[in-house]
C-alpha cells in the first residue's frame, strides 16, 4: 500500500460543501487516520465499500487516444462528497482509500510519442508498473473481504482489477464490460485497448461479456478471435439493441448474467460508451446514462459481483463550464452499485 496516497478526512472537509440542515457523503466517508496501517484499519473496519482512485491516462496514450482521463478522480471524489447523506444512501458506507501515486509516472511520459516506436514500448513498461501496483492493491482490498470502487485512468486497469481479484479470491474471475470496443486486442505490449486478453491469456480472467460493442469500431480481427472462444467470450452490439431492434436490454442483461454468474465477476464500465461525454475516444452514439445506470443496478445487485470499475471519462477534453458534471455522473453510478449491492448480506 505504499504506492497509495492516502485521502485524509483534512481534504474530505476542503472539498465538501457544508450547508446547515442537510448531511453530505464527505461528512459521513470513513478515511484511514494518519498513523494508522491502512490493511489494519480496513480489516477492522464495518464499512464494505472502499474508494481507489487511478488518475493516469498513460494506457490511453499507449493505445493512440487522447489524454485526460487523469482528471476523472479529482472530479469524481469532489462530486461523491457532495451527495446527500439520506436514507437511501449512506457516506459511512465508504472507505476513502486515497489515489496511486502515479506522479513520476505522468512526468515521465509527457516527453513520449505514442506514434515513435521506441516510445511506445516506454509507454508500454509503464503500463505494465501500473498494472503490478494496481493488482497488489485491489487484491489487498478484496482479501480483506471489502469491495473495492475503483475510478479513473483508462481501461489499461481492468486488467490489474481482475488479476487482483482473482489472486484474492484464488481463482480466475468473470467481467461484464459496458462498453462500445471489446478492449481485447492482440498481445503486442500493454496499453488500454487490451487489459482483458491480457487478462485472459494470463489465467485470470474466465468468461469475458461485452456489452454494447458497436459493430463499426470493431476489427474483423477481434470478431474471429471472440468466435473462435465463444464459450468464455461473448458479446452483444449496441447496434442489434437500440439501432435494429433485433434484440432487448432488458433480456440482453439477464442473458449476459447468466454466462457470467456461475463464479464471481467484476463490473466494468468505459463511459465511451455514452454519447457526449468527454474522454478519449467520444462517441455521439450509444446507451444512455439512464441505462447505464439501470445495467449497473441490475449486476450489482448480485452476490457474485466483486469490484466497480468507472473508467476513461475525461473532464479535462470537455468545456470547462460543464467538466463537472462527469464528476455528478460518476457519483450517481457509484450511489447505484452501492444501492443494489449493499442490500446483499457480507
């Protein structure tokens, strides 16, 4: 837990808005006290949910996106302590880690260029740092039976999210991914677009389901390779759902559970996948929050799921009047996986 920096109640209070009558989440969220040994304090502590955050973007640099997701933390934990403490959600029911120190990292890789060669294997080795620091983390949470909310940096952390998971839980794992790219490219050195197969070749990740993949940002490559696996890899296209009609979300969602329910799975979520909103590779077509949200509440309302995973959003490439509001919407898929799922026994 070294790499960690630790979010202390100090700046909970600098960035929570006080207002006379009301109780907000940053008055209510547990923070590991200073001299406390932070693995101590969690095994000991009652609250089930505990809040990481990655603010990198060098796996989105690695795979040619645009930097900026390293801002969705700040964003995000500013907006989570704000929410309304109330009956239907409770501060107390998060552990607020901190963030990985990814400070050297970031500096390092403002002098690299993804479309150099060497420089992308640099950005690579980097990932690849990211990825240990990130599965010793998530694997030290979930060991300790909490349920870790992982937010920020870019899809490159599935993968230590899942390899966590699975060391932790001593055995490979399942992944429902809301997403419009399957993020299982070829093996050709770690970046954002292929923490699942990397995850997959590796041994710890066991059925793989995308969900919402869009049929036109998908390489014929990729389709061969997932029909070739369809027992532990498959997927539905966004297209089929909300363009053709062919099929519904609603059964969509209870198909997609019951390949992955047979063992413990993690959620992930790419906020690519909505339209409009800021992050490396925006979309103007796509899900809307309202079934993002629904799709959240629907998986996290079961046993099995392990860890949250919100990634790519990236208020930094969004008018600065409204880069806020990926924060909000954070906070509101956060409050809905901690609705369904704290209704669950521990």
């Amino acid at each position: 837990m070294e790499k960690i920096i630790p979010f202390t109640i100090k700046d909970l209070a600098k960035i929570t808005n006080h207002r006379s009558g009301e109780i907000k989440f940053g008055e209510k969220m547990i923070t590991i006290p200073k001299d406390a040994d932070p693995l101590e304090f969690l095994k000991t502590c009652e609250a089930k949910y505990v809040l990481f955050g990655i603010p990198e973007d060098i796996g989105i640099r690695a795979n040619y996106g645009r930097p900026g997701a390293a801002s969705a933390w700040d964003s995000a934990i500013k907006s989570i302590s704000n929410i309304q403490h109330n009956r239907f959600c409770k501060g107390s029911q998060l552990v607020v880690l901190g963030q990985l120190d990814v400070s050297e990292l970031m500096n390092n890789v403002e002098i690299l260029d993804f479309n150099d060669i060497d420089d992308r294997s640099k950005l690579s080795q980097l990932v690849d740092k990211i990825d240990k620091d990130v599965s010793h983390i998530i694997f030290s949470i979930v060991k300790l039976g909490k349920t870790p909310i992982v937010i920020g940096g870019g899809h490159n952390n599935s993968y230590g999210n899942i390899k966590g998971t699975a060391l932790a839980k001593g055995k490979p794992i399942n992944a429902i991914n809301f997403d419009a790219h399957s993020d299982f490219r070829i093996l050709e050195g770690r970046h954002s677009g292929n923490g699942f197969s990397y995850a997959f070749e590796e041994g710890f990740l066991k059925k793989y389901f995308i969900f919402g993949l869009h049929e036109n940002y998908t390489s014929k490559s990729v389709l061969d390779i997932i029909k070739k696996i369809e027992d532990r890899v498959r997927y539905i296209t966004y297209d089929s759902v909300s363009i053709r009609k062919e099929k519904d979300f609603d059964q969509e969602m209870i198909s997609a559970l019951s390949f992955i329910n047979d063992d413990f799975f993690g959620i992930e979520i790419d906020l690519d996948a909505i339209p409009n909103i800021a992050c490396s590779a925006m979309t103007m077509s796509g899900f809307s929050v309202e079934q993002l949200r629904q799709f959240i509440s629907f998986f996290g309302k079961n046993k099995n799921a392990s860890y949250l995973h919100i990634c790519e959003g990236a208020p930094d490439l969004g008018e600065e009047k409204n880069n806020h509001l990926i924060g909000k919407l954070i906070g509101y898929l956060v409050t809905d996986f901690i609705k369904s799922n704290s209704a669950l026994p521990i």
